[in-house]
C-alpha cells in the first residue's frame, strides 16, 4: 500500500526501507497507490545492468582503495590531505582546489553539455497529443540530461560575466539555442536559457550549487535553484510550464564514487500531472548505484498512479502503463546525441568559457598538472583583483543577459529581446 504523504526530504547514508518496508539487497521498489498493488510482478522492475556512463564507476561491486589507479590514489591522498583542514558542515563553495580536482570544463560548460546532446527528446514532445504521454517523454529528457562527473573531480567554477553561447541544427531545420552566464561569483550562481522558436520550447535554468563537507561525504545541493520548461501553446491552447525539481549529489569519499540521492518532482500546473522520483541510494553491501523509481499521477486523483517506473537512470528505465500494463523500457544508450556547436575563438566573446579557460584546459588534457595549476591560478587572480577594483569603486556588476525574474521569487531568467 501507497504512504499517501509525497516526501520530498533527501535520503540518508545506506537507508534500506521505503515507506516502512524492509528492501532486501538491489531490490528496485515501487511506491503504488491502493488500488494498484499487484498490477506488476516485481521481477519486471528489477534494475537493469548498469551501464557505464560518462566514465562514472556504475559496478555493483563496493570498490576499494586498492581498486583505484595511481592517479585516483594520489588524488584520495589529497583529499584526505585537505579534509584535516575541514569542519563538519563547512561550505566548500568557495574553496579553492588544485586543477587535479577539476575536470577539463567550468559549470558553465558542464551545463550546457547536460541539457543540449539528448535535446531531441524535448522537440519529440511537441509530437505529442496525450498530456500524459508528454509528461512521461518529459520524465525521459529529465533522466536523460542527469550526468556524474569523474569522483573527486568537478567542474571549474567560472568566474564573474562568463558565458556560454551554442546552437543546434535538427533534422527538421530547427534551431536549439542556449546562452548562459555566470551572475554571481559567491554565491557560486549559474543562469541558463535554452529556446527552439520552430517547436515553442523555452528552457530557463538558474542554479546555485553548494558544497559541504559531512565526514563521509561531500553533499553538493544541486536542487537549489528554479528550473522551468516551457511549451508554447498552439491554437489558442495555453503554455505548458513543467517546474523541474533536481536531487542532491553526495561524493561518498571512502566509497569512492558519487550518487543522486532525493525525491524531485515535476510539475505541470496547466495539465495537472506531476512526476514524483526516488534516486536510492547504494546500501553499503550489495545493492546497485544510481537506482531510481517514480510514479506518474494527476492532481484530480493523487493517490492513483497512471505510471511507475523503475531501473537505472545511469542505463535502462522501465516505464509501465498502469491502465494497459504496457511496459516499455527507455536505454540511455539509445538516446539520439546532438553535439552543440560552438563560436568559432574568433567569434566568440573574451567571456565565453573556452576562452577564460583555454590554457587550463589544453593542459589538462595533455595530463601537465602544473601547467593547469598556474593557468588556473592566474584566472582566479584576475577574477580577485577585478572584485577588489569593483569593491573599491563601488561597482555593482550586472549580468549581461539575465534578470530577476518579476513572476518567480528569487530566480534569474533571460532579459527580453535577447538575440541568442
């Protein structure tokens, strides 16, 4: 039986139970509502194979420091090294890290790089006539755009006025264009805005990612923020607005890899469907990484699922129609990739991320550290002396394409008449 109360607060280390019940190891458990409590034999929601994804470490076996490779191995000992400098509850936001910690692109990038290659799954929507069938393709972008980093490693944090500017070409002519910028430097704030004029889809993304250190792991809010994505009415119908809910990511330091942990929803106030997750976390012993289960359910009827799914958002999903007991499974690895393209350098503004950061990342990936380090190092004192001058002066700085948003508190959106 269903627990009729929609918890949205974030799991803890190695919880084995849903709702009051025991899970046996790897099991994959499906929150259904009264009326639906043996539509589906269990054995169908087994999780999946994990796929390996993005270079993340996605095996059902626990890894070991003996399991690492020399450079992971110097890279824990560092860690480890900084962790005694560190208090439970400290804020790593603002702490500044060596480029062997980083990854070879800023948060700017790595934005655009998570909600531009499976974009096609967005303009699939529009083909969509079942409001409920279009919150489940919804469902399936959503899974699709969620990525690890490489553990121990994260993104550069960009610095004030950076930018990221792209496009995509369809098979239909369509263009997708992103923008991004970097609209505040502490607290670390990133604002996107993604848009396809032919399809009427408009996608704003304001994040404000915060990492703290808890002993065991590192806990990065990645659900702070606002995400909206938007269909444009057609023929006098009204937008379609789904609010878009994220889950934490937590680096499990003596486990040596990271996961999505939470209970995000999405929301569509125009259709009245909401999506509702549960990204698991792995049980010390046994279990899978990066399992995931929902539900779908509309406001008029809450405690009635239309959809459940379950499996491994990292590889395989499987989606069962509770009316029909249809079952389809969606496959990461099928998913049709878009590369964006990019400015040329000559084109490109001096903001934009692959100009601020060129010489760090042609370092890095020629695997000289200390090049990088200086690189980095000279970014970052450009970014502090231009802090201090504008501190000085009195200077406010104001983005150049974001702006408060008059209709959702606390959230950035694009200024009008942007030309992207």
């Amino acid at each position: 039986m269903a627990d009729d109360s929609r918890s949205t607060d974030p799991l803890q280390d190695g919880e084995q139970t849903l709702n009051g019940e025991t899970l046996s190891p790897g099991d994959v458990h499906v929150q259904r509502s009264r009326s639906d409590t043996d539509i589906v034999d269990k054995s169908t929601l087994e999780a999946s194979s994990v796929t390996k994804v993005d270079g993340e470490d996605s095996n059902v076996k626990e890894k070991s420091e003996n399991d690492l490779t020399p450079q992971d191995k110097a890279l824990m000992s560092e860690f480890k090294s900084l962790m005694k400098k560190w208090k439970v509850g400290s804020d790593l936001s603002q702490v500044s890290m060596g480029a062997s910690f980083s990854t070879d692109s800023s948060a700017l990038m790595f934005m655009r790089d998570l909600f531009i290659p499976s974009i096609e799954l967005m303009i699939e929507i529009r083909r969509i006539s079942d409001p409920l069938e279009r919150m489940v393709q919804m469902v399936k972008y959503y899974l699709s755009t969620i990525k690890l980093t490489q553990f121990g490693r994260k993104p550069l944090n960009p610095i004030l006025g950076e930018t990221v500017k792209c496009k995509s070409t369809h098979s239909d002519g369509s263009v997708t264009q992103l923008i991004g910028e970097q609209i505040s430097h502490h607290p670390p704030t990133s604002a996107c805005h993604i848009r396809n004029d032919t399809h009427g889809i408009e996608m704003d993304i304001y994040a404000a990612p915060r990492a703290s250190f808890w002993g065991k792991h590192v806990k990065i809010e990645t659900s702070r923020g606002h995400r909206v994505y938007r269909l444009k009415g057609q023929q006098g119908q009204p937008d379609e607005e789904y609010f878009v809910e994220w889950p934490e990511l937590y680096a499990r330091i003596f486990r040596f890899n990271a996961e999505y942990c939470g209970k995000p929803v999405i929301r569509c106030p125009q259709t009245g469907y909401s999506a509702y997750f549960k990204f698991k976390d792995k049980p010390v012993f046994m279990g899978k990484w990066h399992v995931v289960e929902g539900y779908i359910v509309h406001e008029k009827e809450p405690k009635k699922n239309l959809y459940e799914l379950a499996g491994i958002w990292a590889g395989q999903t499987t989606f069962i129609n509770c009316a029909t007991k249809a079952q389809t499974v969606f496959d990461r690895k099928d998913v049709p990739i878009i590369n964006p393209e990019l400015p040329s350098m000559e084109q490109a503004e001096d903001t934009q991320s692959e100009k601020v950061w060129g010489a760090v990342i042609a370092a890095m990936r020629k695997g000289d550290m200390k090049t990088a380090d200086k690189a980095k190092t000279e970014v970052e004192e450009r970014q502090r002396a231009k802090a201090k001058k504008d501190k000085e002066t009195g200077r406010q700085h104001v983005p150049v394409y974001f702006q408060k948003s008059a209709q959702y508190p606390d959230a950035w959106v694009v200024k009008p008449n942007i030309t992207l």
